[in-house]
C-alpha cells in the first residue's frame, strides 16, 4: 500500500496518475469498493482511493468502523495507492462531530503510514517522500 | 537543549515528543507540564488518552495551565527535563485567563519569557506546539487574534529551539537541527 496525504487541491491525484507508466488504474472516489474480493480477478489493475477522508466522513456518519472496515480491505487488497487531504491542521471545530471526524481522520493516517511501503506529501503538485 | 514538536491534530505528535524527551532524559528527572484544563467530559477523556500513553514512561505530572515559569518551584532540584504540553492550551489559556481577553502581545511576551525560563533551568525542553493555521477560514476577530498569537510564539520558539521537528502521519520531518 502507498500512502500519499496532502492538502485540499493540491493535485494529489495528478501525482500519483502521472507516475503510473501504463498501468491500468481504477479511481474510487470517496469510497472504497464494498467486495474487495470480487476485485481480486483482475489483479493487474491498480486500485485508487481517492478521497479517503471523505470516505471516513461517510463512514462514521452511518455509524461505522472506518478504522475495521479500512484494515479488512486493506487484507484483501494489499496493493492499493490511498489518498487523502489532511484535515488536522487548524483550529479546533465548534461542533463535537467535526472534533471527533478530525481526530479519527488523524489517527486513521498515522496508522496507515505506518503500514504502507511508501508515505508521500504533496504541496502545490510537488512530491515529497517521506516514508 | 530543545526541542519543538509541531504537527496537527491526530498526527502523533504527542507520542513522538514523549519519546523524544526519554531518550534525551537518560536517567534525569522527567516532568510532564499539563495545560490543559478540563471542561466537559470530552477534554477529561482526552485527558485520559494522554495519560494512558504516558503511564509507566516514568513522567511526573505538574498541573501548570498558565505561567509555566511556575513549574520550576515545583520541581526537584538537580538534573531535569520537561515535556511541555501544548503551545495551543497554554496560548489559549493565558489570553482568556481571569475572564479578560488579553492582547496577543501580552501572551505572546509572557509565554515566550516563561519558556526561556524553563529553557535555562533544565537540561532538556520538549515543546509540543500545533499547526492551526492550514484550514482557511476566516473565524471571528478574538480566534484570528489567537491564530496570529500562535504564529507569532511559534516562530519565536523555532528562533529559541534547537530541534524543529513537525509530525506528520506519525512521521517526524526535521526542519531544524538533527533528529534524535
């Protein structure tokens, strides 16, 4: 798995799309795929998450574990590029929702950076590797 | 020597700082400066999660919301270091402390000459400080005030540290000095 976080626009997708040689790719955009086992016929096809902090949104707000669901995935889909804003750095929201959505979000990361072979940070476009 | 730790909420900040401080500690005391004051049920939580990281890392707790000069009376003498938890309670906690809204400058001023009291007393200074200044938004006057307060202590702090270390997904990226 290769993690790459940055902020909002700053052309995360692009990076990891540019960088692709010829593979074929398929983009989830804010979700990941509900049978990750299905997806397994065709394992030359790289998958990316896009958005995941949205799909972390969406998750906690059906009363989810996004923290189970995205591990599980993760063990049948090991060979996956995941991207996500970073949300964490700014002032602390009013509302208890976006503390704890902020706050998961945070950990979630840390927790894939450790897991993945490869961390990068993007800014304005530009890559930074720093796993 | 010291040390500042910056990153966002949830990064892992406060478990790189913690560890930071024990390896440099080598066998000296090691006191863990609180600011934080408990509100509600949720900071008390929070609270908890700290405490739980921290136990059995052999840390000595000092509450010190405000003028963490103070801190000093309350240690041991002989050799000390100190984690110093975080740039963002303190700052908010001085520029409301007594009911009154104090002037950035005020809190900057006081925070920063508490700091570099701390700095001359111990042998070691972990600082853990935040990034609040990437979401773009416009808040009322008094939280723009506090965002400007911040900036301006931090950049101080970088100034007076010899380690600038920020967090990011766990990850320590030096920017200032050699990582430990």
């Amino acid at each position: 798995m290769k993690l790459i976080i940055g902020g909002y626009a700053q052309g995360k997708l692009n990076y990891v799309l540019k960088r692709l040689s010829s593979r074929s790719y398929q983009v989830w955009d804010g979700e990941i795929p509900e049978q990750p086992k299905q997806m397994k016929t065709d394992l030359d096809t790289l998958v990316i998450i896009n958005h995941f902090s949205c799909w972390v949104r969406k998750c906690i707000e059906k009363g989810g574990c996004p923290e189970e669901e995205i591990i599980c995935f993760l063990e049948c889909y090991p060979d996956v590029v995941i991207i996500s804003d970073e949300i964490g750095c700014g002032i602390v929201p009013m509302e208890a929702f976006e503390r704890e959505y902020r706050e998961r979000t945070g950990r979630l990361l840390t927790e894939l950076a450790e897991r993945a072979e490869e961390v990068e940070r993007v800014i304005c476009g530009i890559g930074q590797r720093i796993k | 020597m010291m040390t500042l730790v910056i990153g966002g909420s949830g990064s892992g900040k406060s478990a790189y700082a913690e560890n930071c401080l024990i390896q440099m500690a080598e066998g000296k005391k090691k006191y863990y400066l609180a600011t934080m004051q408990v509100l509600d049920e949720e900071g008390q939580k929070r609270i908890e999660r700290h405490r739980r990281l921290r136990s059995g890392k052999g840390f000595l707790t000092i509450e010190q919301p405000t003028a963490v000069q103070n801190a000093l009376t309350k240690m041991e003498a002989g050799e000390k270091t100190a984690l110093l938890e975080c740039i963002s309670n303190l700052t908010a906690n001085e520029m409301f402390a007594g009911g009154k809204i104090w002037s950035g400058k005020s809190v900057a001023d006081r925070i920063i000459r508490g700091i570099e009291q701390l700095k001359a007393q111990l042998s070691h200074l972990v600082i853990v400080g935040n990034n609040v200044f990437e979401d773009g938004m416009l808040y009322d006057e008094t939280t723009m005030e506090y965002i400007r307060t911040m900036g301006s202590i931090q950049t101080a702090l970088v100034d007076l540290a010899d380690e600038v270390v920020e967090v990011v997904a766990g990850i320590p990226i030096v920017h200032k000095g050699q990582e430990v």
